[in-house]
C-alpha cells in the first residue's frame, strides 16, 4: 500500500519560513515526478511545486516563484518543500502528490495518482 506522509507544518509569522517533508512508502518513487499543493478554506486545491523524477526540473506557481523551493532525496524516498518569506495568503493545508506514470510531469492534479493526507501551514494575519 502507498502512502504518503507529510510533515513539517505549523503556524509561523509572516517573513518566516518552514520546511514540509513527504515521507512515501509502499512503493519507490525513484522514477516518479512528485508535487506539492495547497488548499486554503473555501477555496480549490492549487498547483504549488513540482519536481521530475531526477530533481532536475522544477515548476512552481507563480504565487511562490522566488520563495519556495522543493526538491528530493530518492534514496530516502522523500520530498521536500521549504517554504521561505511566509505570507498570510500562504495559509492553507498542504498535500504531497506521486505521479501515477513514470517520468510524467505537470501542475495538473491529475497526472497525480498518490496523495498524502495534508498538513496545516497557518501564517496569521
């Protein structure tokens, strides 16, 4: 069974930083494009980071381009999404995603198979 388990989360003051993980298991991710989204209340959940299979290629959202930066250890089978000068409208419950096919790629949810049960990024106003 895969399973997704983010943590890191938590409430920080605006400017400040956090660093979320996504520990997966149940299968390697090695050769599996992996994401970060985030939905805030009342609102959709959104495309925040992507990176390929070899963390070679990164996407981001243009609301946290210059800000975030995710990245990955294939060995540990992790994701990783540091979270740098924290707005109030970063405050939403953060998800890690596994793509369902190798090498695919994109800021879809769909190319998104495996998803973790989220943990709560609050930046107060």
């Amino acid at each position: 069974q895969v399973q997704l388990v983010e943590s890191g989360g938590g409430l920080v003051q605006a400017g400040g930083s956090l660093s979320l993980s996504c520990a997966a298991s149940g299968r390697s991710f090695s050769t599996y494009a992996m994401g970060w989204f985030r939905q805030a209340p009342g609102k959709e959940r959104e495309f925040v980071a992507a990176i390929n299979w070899a963390g070679s290629i990164t996407y981001y959202a243009d609301s946290v381009k210059g800000r975030f930066t995710i990245s990955r250890d294939n060995a540990k089978n992790t994701v990783y999404l540091q979270m740098n000068s924290l707005k109030f409208e970063d405050t939403a419950v953060y998800y890690c995603a596994g793509a369902g096919r190798p090498f695919s790629m994109g800021r879809n949810s769909l190319v998104y198979d495996y998803w973790g049960q989220g943990t709560q990024v609050t930046v107060p106003s």
